[in-house]
C-alpha cells in the first residue's frame, strides 16, 4: 500500500515538475490583448466629439 501512495505521489511531482518547466509547444497562440468597449475608447469618443460638434452649434446654447 505505501509502494501505492509512493508512486501516485512521485507521478503527481513529475506532472508538476514537467508542466513547470518544460517549454509550451509554438502552436499554442498568444493571449489577445483586452477588447475596450467603445465608452472606454479615448479615440472613439473624440471622433464621436468631432461627429456631433457640427450638428450641435448653435442648436442648444449653453447655460447662463
């Protein structure tokens, strides 16, 4: 039974000592960067800006 234990334990640290250390294969692609929504979207929103100034002059005054 220990001789059990022994070789599940000595294939469990070999696993994690292979996944640790050995180099991925190529084909595995590389994590996309992060998709921004166009609210977070710095340029969108300035061409958004750009795109309404025209039709918004002299439309709605602002405020006194």
């Amino acid at each position: 039974m220990i001789y059990l234990l022994a070789a599940i334990g000595a294939i469990a640290v070999i696993v994690l000592l292979w996944r640790a250390f050995v180099a991925r294969p190529e084909s595995v692609a590389p994590r996309r960067s992060r998709t921004v929504a166009p609210d977070d979207d710095p340029e969108f929103l300035r061409r958004l800006n750009e795109h309404r100034r025209p039709d918004d002059e002299g439309k709605n005054p602002p405020p006194a």
